[in-house]
C-alpha cells in the first residue's frame, strides 16, 4: 500500500524541491530588464564602397537575471551585413550579440538604412581665410598657401558636397614671412561643414604677407645739450619753438617713441643769449609731417659778483688801571 505510486509521488518531491530553490534563487537575484543605446557598426563592405547609415544608433531591450545585467553597454554590440552588395541603397537588419546568459528583447529600429557609395578622389583649391586682428603695426595684405590643392576622398555625394576646402588662420598668431601650418577643413556652398570625406594632406603651410601701419604722433621736443656755459655767465633757461613736433612712424614702434631730441647744442660757445634753429634727431623708420624751423632760444646773464666779504670787527680797548 505504501509503494503505491511511488514514482509520482517521487516526481512531485522533486519537483517541489527544485520549485522551492527556483523561488529562492528569484528572491535573491529576480530577473530584470534594461534598455541600452548603442551604435551600429557595418561589416563587410566592399573595397572601394563608402557606407553612410542613416541612423547611427539603435536601443537595445534586455531581460535576464540582476547579476548579469551590470555593465552592459560595453557589452552589447550592434552591427549590420553589407557582404556581397554593391553601390545602392538597402535596408539591413540589425544584428545584436550581448552577454552570455542576456536575452535580446527588442532592437528599435529592427532595421536601418544603409547607402553605399563608389569611393572619389578629387583635386579641390584651398581657401584661407584669416581670423583675428594682426601683430600690432602690421596690417596683412594677403595669405598664401602650400600647396594649394589638396585631394578629397569619400563618397561621391559627400566628395561632390564639399565645395569649399578651408585653411582659418588666427592672424595673431601668424609672422609675416614665416610660414604656419594650419588644418584644413572641408564645408558645402552654405558654410556648412562636410563629414565623412578624407583631407589629404590634412594642414597646409600659410604664409602671411603684410606690411607696416603708419600713424602719426605728436610728441615734445627736448633740447639736447653738451658741456657749460663759460665762465662768468649762467645760462637762465632754454626754450624750444615749437615745443613740439608731429611724427610719422610704424605703428609697431609708435608707443616707445615718446619725445624727440634737438641736434646737440655746445653750451661752451656761448657768450650771449642767442636764437638759433636746429634739425631734430628723427627716430629711424620715422618721418616729420611739415618741415617748420625748429628754433632754440638760449638766455643768459652775467653772474653777479660776490659781495666782499664784512670786515672783521674793531678790537675793544682795555680800560686804563
């Protein structure tokens, strides 16, 4: 009587046993799910093809047990077939790989579309265009580069696309004469940069050509002079007319000139005030605006003579005894 249904009964021990440790194991580490971004890799494309997805990403729905679903976006990985397709335009279904023991749910969108392109070459000019202001003094005529073609490679549409090749130059940067090499950058008709195309070389050599700035500056005229007056005269003061002289000179040099000297006047020759006109000594690279006499006047006056020293008082007479 005891052995009766043994067998079922055996089973349904079992299968209680492994239904109470199921139940304890989902208490302990429950199943869940998640949802990851990831980007859409192409495989397979064929040598001289260029691919453009249309849609660079797809998320990515997981479900599997809490302990396996740390980390996962490292781990997931989307990419499409292109393997024996020509140029055309396909729509390839997303194949996902994730982790072991993760189900893949869902992928949106399932599929993407996928363009394939022949691969170009073209010879395009470079345009440099100058940002910023100069190095004080300077003002830049023009820029050139080297070379001044370059080759654009990638799609045809992309390649056809790029109708400006572009060199910006900070012009702060730059010394004239001396040639920078600055990064190239491919834009459509609109201004709009152009991805996805190959620069070669990818920075050319710009050159800068300028030239000085000339302005005008006033400054005071100092009166230079050597040795002193002779003997027997003091010189009273020395004035300068005009008192001062306006200058043309390169704006790069413009702030360290603050005065202009007079030719050297010799203070020993003179034996009476005196008016006499005199040339400037004019910085170099500097011209004068107008050529008005420049006139120094020189006062002198005798110096007067020492009073003669007091006498010395009288003694005093002793009184008689």
């Amino acid at each position: 009587m005891l052995h009766r249904n043994l067998p079922v009964k055996a089973a349904s021990l079992l299968l209680a046993i492994f239904l109470w440790f199921w139940v304890m194991l989902n208490e302990e580490n429950p199943i869940t799910h998640a949802t990851v971004e990831v980007e859409v890799h192409a495989r397979g494309v064929a040598a001289g093809l260029a691919l453009e997805l249309k849609t660079r990403n797809v998320k990515v729905s997981l479900r599997g047990l809490e302990q396996d679903m740390t980390d996962l976006k490292g781990s997931v990985r989307a990419s499409v077939s292109c393997k024996g397709r020509g140029a055309g335009t396909y729509r390839l279904p997303v194949h996902v790989e994730g982790p072991q023991d993760v189900a893949v749910v869902a992928v949106k969108p399932p599929a993407v579309l996928a363009v394939l392109e022949e691969v170009v070459s073209q010879s395009k000019p470079v345009e440099v265009k100058l940002a910023g202001e100069p190095v004080a003094g300077f003002e830049i005529k023009s820029a050139d580069c080297s070379p001044e073609q370059i080759q654009v490679s990638g799609a045809r549409s992309q390649v056809e696309r790029a109708a400006r090749i572009v060199a910006a130059a900070d012009i702060a940067r730059m010394v004239p004469g001396v040639p920078m090499l600055v990064r190239v950058s491919a834009h459509d008709a609109s201004g709009q940069p152009v991805d996805g195309v190959a620069l070669t070389p990818a920075r050319v050599s710009v050159t800068a050509v300028s030239e000085s700035v000339i302005v005008a500056r006033t400054v005071p005229i100092v009166p230079r002079t050597r040795g002193t007056v002779p003997s027997g005269l003091r010189l009273v003061s020395i004035e300068v007319d005009p008192p001062v002289a306006t200058l043309l000179l390169p704006a790069s040099n413009a702030a360290s000139v603050t005065y202009v000297d007079t030719d050297q006047l010799d203070l020993s020759m003179v034996r009476r005030s005196t008016s006499r006109v005199v040339g400037l000594a004019v910085p170099a690279g500097a011209s004068l605006v107008d050529d008005t006499p420049i006139r120094v006047a020189l006062e002198v006056e005798p110096v007067p003579p020492r009073p003669p020293p007091p006498a010395p008082p009288a003694p005093e007479e002793e009184p008689a005894s």
